[in-house]
C-alpha cells in the first residue's frame, strides 16, 4: 500500500491498494471524530496501481504497473482518466482472462505488458509527473497540463529503475536496482 496527503490540515489521504485494485482517500479532519474511507474503484481491472502523487490541486495521480498507464482520479468527483504509456501501446498481453465484477478475482496467473512496468512516481515543482518505467529500463515524465509523454533511455541495459525523487533544484533522481546504481536526468 501506498500513502500520499497533500499534508495540510484537513487533507485527504489517499491509499493505494494493489491487492485491491481499488484507490481508497481518508478524510484527516474526519478521522478525529470517526473512521471514513472511501473506495474509488479504477477503471482497468487488476491494472496493479503502485506510485502516488498528489497534485496543488488535490488531483490523485497514479501508475498502473500490469496496464502500464498514468491514471488519474479526481477526489471531489470521483472521476477517473488514464493514459498509455507511449511506449506501451500496442503492446499484448498473454492473458486470456476476463474480468468478472461480481467475483472480483484476479486471474490465478496475473499477466500483462511487460512493456514498461511504470512503479514509483514524484511530482516536481511545475506539476509535470516523473515515473519509472522498471521493464522498459527508461524514466517517463507525463505533463498534466498538455497530457503528454516524454521517455528518458537509461543507457545501461536492464538497470531495472524504481525510485525516484525531485531534489530542491529540480533535478529528478532514480535508483537503479538491477545495476546497483543511480541516476539523473
């Protein structure tokens, strides 16, 4: 599970489940008189939602490792849009499973794109989005403003790319498991 807040009294929180598919927000100012949460389900079914970040706006934004998409979900309406990764379109997955909202089951074998595998996601201080893209060894940035893609080769091959961070200057930061390293863009 992931938590993000926009850290201010009275902020929501929001949760991400991937075991559940679902994105849950927790209402802070609420939380001293009683418990609330509420579940927002996503769109793509068993897309296995993984980074969060939350925008000024209190706009909840979100990668979908299995769907390899950015989504997007507006809190006060309960509205959800997603994009493809560009390099992830048209890509096919194996799995002939079909999902089912009275089960609510995954596949006994979940399978996807392996076409980028989008986990962890920072917001730098223009509202432009970062991700990593695991599989795809690349660092994406998606606009919000102009909803487009950009995507950053790592030079070194299956590097494997998970964190990521914005440090004061605007310089975005990623770690780099599969060759014990790190990186810049």
């Amino acid at each position: 599970m992931l938590f993000d807040s926009l850290g201010q009294p009275g902020s929501i929180v929001v949760v991400i489940a991937a075991d559940r598919q679902e994105a849950f927000a927790v209402d802070e100012a609420r939380e001293e008189a009683r418990s609330s949460v509420k579940e927002y389900p996503i769109p793509t079914p068993y897309s296995q939602p993984y980074g969060i970040a939350v925008d000024a706006q209190g706009v909840v934004w979100f990668t979908e490792q299995a769907a390899n998409k950015i989504g997007r979900l507006a809190p006060s309406s309960g509205t959800f849009k997603e994009y493809v990764i560009p390099s992830a379109k048209g890509a096919a997955t194996d799995s002939k499973w079909v999902y089912s909202p009275s089960e609510r089951t995954p596949p006994q074998t979940p399978s996807g794109s392996s076409a980028g595998n989008p986990l962890n996601m920072v917001m730098d201080g223009h509202g432009t989005l970062w991700f990593t893209e695991q599989l795809g060894n690349k660092i994406g940035r998606f606009d919000p403003a102009t909803e487009t893609f950009r995507e950053f080769d790592i030079p070194s091959a299956n590097s494997g790319p998970t964190d990521i961070a914005v440090d004061q200057e605007g310089t975005i930061w990623f770690g780099l498991t599969g060759t014990d390293g790190s990186g810049i863009v």
